[in-house]
C-alpha cells in the first residue's frame, strides 16, 4: 500500500499535478503547488461541488469572504481558546508529535495484527471462510479489538477533559516509542495552538494581530444576515464557500491529505432550532450521494459517527475515504446547533437573529453544516483513478481514470502523420472544440505511444486525423477506459464529449 501511495505522489509531479512547494529551495513542508494540470482537476473538483451546491439548491447562495478576518471573530469561534492539538516532544531525538496522532498510530498497529490474522484465516478456510463472523468471534482477534476499543476510549476521555497528564501515562504505559529514535524519553503533553498569526499595519504599536483562518466558516456565520436580507433567504436555507484554510499542523505528511495551507468547500445551513436533526441526517445522505456520483464504488467510502464531540455540535459524523493508507476522513457534517451565530452575538454586540414569518418570531438559527478539503478530495480522486492495467499482449498500461467531467482534458486530437494537412485538419478540429473544452494537440511519437500519454495523463478521449478523414470528414475516437476505438463524423464530436462530460 504504501507502493501504491509512493506511486501516486510520483504520478502526481511527472504528469504535472502537484509539485513540492519552493522546490528548487529543496521545498517547504506540507505545502504544495498544482501543477498545470492539477490546477485543472482542482479546478473542475470545485465547479462539480459548486454546481451540485448551489446551482442546483434554489435555496443555497455562494459567497467569497476574505481570508483576514477581525481578530474577535477567533475568540468568539473557540479558536483562540480551543483550537489546539496536544503535543510531545522526545527528549532524545528532539523530534515533535501529536500525542494523540501517536497513540493513534500504535492503535493501527494491533489493527495490521487483525488483518494478518484475517488473511491467515481466509487461506486456511478457502471458500468458506465467513470474515465478519471470524472478526466476532476469533478470541485472539476479539482481544486485539477490546486492546484498541479500550486506548482509544481512554485517549478520547483525557483529551475531552484535557487530561493531559494521562495522555502522557498512557503512551508510557503503552511503551511507544519514537519513530526517529526507538526511545520511550518523553516530556509532558501540552497544547499547541493551529493558528498562525500575522500582523495588520506598519507601525508596532498601531500594528493588529491578526490570524489567517483556520476554516472558512466564520466567514459565512459573520455574514449571515448580510446575506439572509439582501437575498430575502427564507429558512431553511444555505451560504456556500471555497477558499482557502491555514493550519500549522504537526503531524504535516501523507501528501496533499493534509496541509498547512489547503482549500475547504463549505456550506452552513440555517434551521429552526429543533429541526436540525433531521437536516443533519437529510445532508449525510445527500453528500454520500454526491461522492457516489463520481463512480468509484460504495466500498470506498464509510460513515464515523462521533462519539465525541467538539464543543459547538450536538451531532457529528465523518464520511470516510479508502485512501492508499487506509480509511481516513474525507469530509465533515456537522449539528452546529446555535453556538457560532450566539457567540457573535455575544462578542459583536450585534442581533444575529431571524424573524419567521411563519412562526412570528425570532431566533437564533441552528446549523448544520457540510465541510470537505478539496485538496483532500484530489487526493481521494487521484489516487482511485490511478491504475496499472494488464493488457491482453501481456504488456501493462498506465492509465488515469478520471472521470471525464472532472478530467483536466478532455480530448487529445492526434494527426496520425505530421504531413500531407492532417496536421492543419487537426488544428481546425480543436479550434472548433476549444470553446467548449479543454482539448489538447499531440504530433510527437508514433500514434500508439501518444494513446498511452494520454492514458497516463487522465484524458477521456482521443482524436486521431488520418487521411481518410480528408475524405469522408470522420475521425477516430478512442476511449481512455475500454481503449474501444470507432469512427465518428467530425460535425458528431462535440456532442459526443458533451455528453460525457455533462453531470
Ligand atoms: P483532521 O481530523 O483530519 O485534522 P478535522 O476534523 O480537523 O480534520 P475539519 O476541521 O472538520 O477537519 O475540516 C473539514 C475538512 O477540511 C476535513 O474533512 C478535511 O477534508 C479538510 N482539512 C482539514 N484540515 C486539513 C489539512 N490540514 N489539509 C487538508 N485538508 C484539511
């Protein structure tokens, strides 16, 4: 598995997707540039969940609020306070880590203890082996689970209680080590706060200090009714945003997974208070339809539950991604209940309140929210449509299967020869198509070899020009994913691609 993420990353720089930041300065850590084609894909990620957002809600309206926000708005969020990831440091190899990243990580091991065990059993059993009743009843596999149940149950009650004392005497107990430097020499918990600050004005003692937030959220909540009055939005309903978030994580790897600077697409729907349980199941089951729409199977994804909860939810659940190195969270909805729009209220000074027509009153709406990293869902996609496919000569092939409306391109038009005005027949075909896609032309390398670049680079279709097509105005299509090739009048491949393309 980890192949396979090395293989992704590799992928990802050679075909232009994602590059290291600063690379020629040997790169920053845990922040990434998109590449030409990345920027692409990003790009058609966004529009795919804007479209299914707010194009298609009549009662959910986009905004663009700015990254640099009055300082207060933090404190009245919980982040100043709250917004920390409790930390260890090894007093030996001097290295850093989350403490709960830490326990978290020796939970997975005794997990691959549970799959070696399965994979032994399912060996042994053949045909018959039955996993789910193996898992409820094999006793070393019963302990295993009751081992992890039990840590993770301690480490989510310590943390909720900011215990940190017993964060620290359980990773002793459990006699973790430091990956660096195998020793158990640790130094005491303590929190560290996500946000980086950054200051606003020349002058030190005018100076503001400001943060970069660390969610687009609160930009939603702060213009709440901004939006509600000049839209006459009536409730229910939603504000929608992409922008960008700022984290100093610690635990900074896994790729674009997770980053100290990244994008979020988020939508806070406004309820009447006690409605929002049923928003909040009605959104799980709306998003999960959404990841579905692309087509990489129901397995692939999973619903958490919290149990535990942050401060602000009265309900909380994750929809998990089958990434290269395991199930890991995709996207969040959160029951927000009234607590950031009655925080505002409380630090501004200002009504944040709705009068319900129907009700004849005002309140304090409850929100339930949607909230996906974008870069996390480019990796979620990248990675899934990454594939190396035997061929029938016994040859293999890389191929990026994309799906076609988020492809960065979505055709390659291809003169079979670089002579007798196939390439200037070619050249009038994308010129024609260019309106309406992103369509690439390819001359180099004999045709087979362009068919497999653009394979690897995550483009649906193929146009080939040959001389036939001087002729009859037909050309050749090939499909990316079946490699099935037929021939189409020139005047039919723009609806032919639309069709593909379209939601
Ligand atoms: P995690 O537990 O992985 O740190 P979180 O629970 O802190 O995530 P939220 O605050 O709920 O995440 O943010 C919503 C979404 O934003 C997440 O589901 C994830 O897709 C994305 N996200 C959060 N932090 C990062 C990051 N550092 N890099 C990339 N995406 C992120």
């Amino acid at each position: 598995q980890e192949d396979i993420f090395k293989k992704v990353v590799a992928h990802a720089k050679e075909y232009g997707y994602v590059f290291q930041s600063s690379e020629i300065y040997d790169g920053l850590s845990a922040v990434y540039d998109y590449g030409q084609n990345g920027a692409e894909l990003k790009k058609n990620i966004r529009d795919y969940w804007w479209k299914a957002m707010v194009q298609l809600h009549e009662n959910i309206v986009g905004i663009d609020a700015a990254i640099f926000m009055h300082p207060t708005t933090w404190k009245a969020s919980g982040h100043v306070d709250a917004f920390n990831d409790p930390l260890i440091d090894n007093k030996d190899s001097k290295k850093r880590y989350r403490a709960d990243v830490l326990v978290e990580d020796h939970c997975a091991k005794i997990e691959g203890k549970i799959e070696k065990e399965v994979k032994k059993a399912a060996k042994r059993f053949g045909d018959a082996f039955d996993k789910d009743q193996f898992l409820a009843t094999n006793p070393r596999v019963v302990k295993y689970q009751e081992q992890i149940d039990g840590i993770l149950k301690r480490l989510g009650k310590s943390l909720e209680n900011e215990d940190l004392a017993d964060v620290k005497a359980l990773i002793e107990e459990l006699g973790i080590v430091c990956p660096i430097s195998g020793s158990k020499n640790w130094t005491d918990v303590k929190q560290f706060n996500l946000m980086f600050g950054t200051k606003l004005g020349a002058s030190a003692d005018s100076a503001m200090d400001l943060y970069l937030r660390p969610e687009t959220a609160q930009g939603i909540f702060v213009n709440f009714l901004n939006v509600q009055k000049t839209g006459r939005m009536k409730i229910p309903f939603g504000i929608a945003q992409t922008g960008k978030a700022f984290r100093n994580e610690i635990v900074a790897r896994q790729f674009v997974f997770r980053m100290r600077e990244f994008e979020q697409m988020e939508m806070q729907f406004f309820v009447r208070p006690g409605s929002q349980k049923e928003w909040y199941e009605k959104w799980k089951e709306t998003r999960l339809k959404w990841h579905l729409s692309l087509g990489f199977g129901a397995d692939n994804y999973r619903f958490h539950d919290h149990e535990k909860l942050a401060h602000y939810a009265d309900a909380a659940a994750d929809i998990e991604f089958k990434f290269p190195f395991g199930f890991k969270e995709l996207e969040g909805i959160h029951s927000r209940t009234d607590f950031d729009l009655s925080s505002h209220e409380k630090f501004s000074g200002k009504k944040l309140q709705y009068f319900d027509p129907e009700l004849n009153e005002s309140y304090v709406p409850y929100v339930v929210e949607t909230s996906i990293g974008l870069d996390r869902m480019f990796l979620a996609i990248f990675s899934k449509a990454l594939q190396e496919e035997e061929l029938e000569n016994g040859s293999t092939r890389t191929v990026l299967k994309l799906p076609a409306v988020l492809a960065p391109t979505k055709a390659a038009v291809l003169p079979l020869v670089k002579k007798d005005g196939l390439p200037d027949l070619a050249h009038k075909i994308i010129e024609d198509l260019r309106w309406d896609f992103n369509v690439i032309y390819d001359e180099k390398d004999a045709v087979g070899r362009r068919y497999r670049r653009q394979d690897a680079n995550g483009t649906p279709f193929c146009i080939t020009v040959d001389h036939q097509s001087l002729e009859d105005n037909t050309v050749t299509i090939r499909h990316r994913d079946t490699m099935a090739q037929e021939r189409v009048a020139i005047d039919a491949v723009r609806a032919m691609i639309k069709e593909a393309v379209d939601i």
